[in-house]
C-alpha cells in the first residue's frame, strides 16, 4: 500500500474536476460551437500519466 502526497491528491483533485462533462449552459451561450469538454477523460481509455512523489 502506498502512501499519497497532499500535492499528489490535489493533482488528483483537478483531474477529477476537469473530467466532468460541459455544462448544457455553457453549450446553449456559445450557440453549440462548443460542445465538449477537451478535458474529458475516461478512466479506461486515456491514462493520466501523473509522477508519484
């Protein structure tokens, strides 16, 4: 078992918030010329790449 940093769960933290999808406001404001979130990421299919400390 391994020990987590503070920094190393507040990266975590971030990645967690930025994996959320798109708020529908934010979609219906920019007229759909946004419609995704590059940030969302899957836990399968992309990986993180974060360094443990």
């Amino acid at each position: 078992m391994t020990k987590k940093t503070q920094n190393f769960k507040r990266r975590l933290g971030k990645k967690l918030k930025q994996s959320r999808r798109m708020p529908l406001l934010t979609r219906l404001r920019t007229h759909q010329k946004l419609q995704q979130n590059t940030f969302k990421r899957d836990w399968r299919r992309t990986k993180m790449r974060l360094k443990s400390e």
